[in-house]
C-alpha cells in the first residue's frame, strides 16, 4: 500500500493477548472461525453476527503449556452418530501436544 493509505479493518477480533497464525473455517457452521494464539489460547468466533467493530470470542479454550501453532476443525461429528455434540476443533502447540475441544 502507498505509505498514505490507512488500512482500516471492519472487524477486529479481542480474545488473544500476543501474535497468532493458526485459523479455520468451520466447514460446518457458516461464520465460525477458529484461532490459535502465541498466548497458548484458541479462541472461537462467529463473525456472521458481528455487534459492532471489536467482537470476543464464542469462547476460549485453554490447557496448552506453549505457543499454539495450528488449528483445525473436524466433520460435524453428529453425522456419524457420535455421541458429541458439534463439531470438535483440534489444535497443536510447542508443547508438543495435539489438543481436542469440543
């Protein structure tokens, strides 16, 4: 961008503390999102309803003792007659653990 145009975002995300790069789409659920942050958090989000230009999460999921690096959605589990309820987001971090929420 030219060093005189203003970059100005039409939603900012507030759930995590320090830099991210791991995001999801739900291939499920339309405007669900998930994040995994450097504050060892993955935050949820629904951004099809947003309520004005700053939006918390759905809800944070916590546990991990590192940075998380990635995250990821799985099918709707209740296709197949699992006992779950939804769809579970599955996440990895530097403490080398594979994290499932649901």
């Amino acid at each position: 961008l030219p060093p005189h145009t203003a970059c100005s975002p039409d939603l900012t995300l507030t759930g995590h503390t320090q830099q991210g790069f791991g995001l999801d789409w739900c291939p499920d659920k339309e405007g669900y999102v998930a994040t995994a942050g450097f504050d060892r958090k993955v935050c949820v989000w629904d951004v099809s309803r947003p309520s004005g230009a700053r939006m918390a999460p759905l809800v944070t999921f916590t546990g991990h003792r590192g940075p998380v690096e990635d995250v990821s959605w799985s099918p709707e589990a209740s296709r197949s007659g699992s006992i779950l309820r939804g769809p579970l987001v599955a996440s990895v971090s530097d403490d080398h653990m594979v994290r499932l929420f649901e």
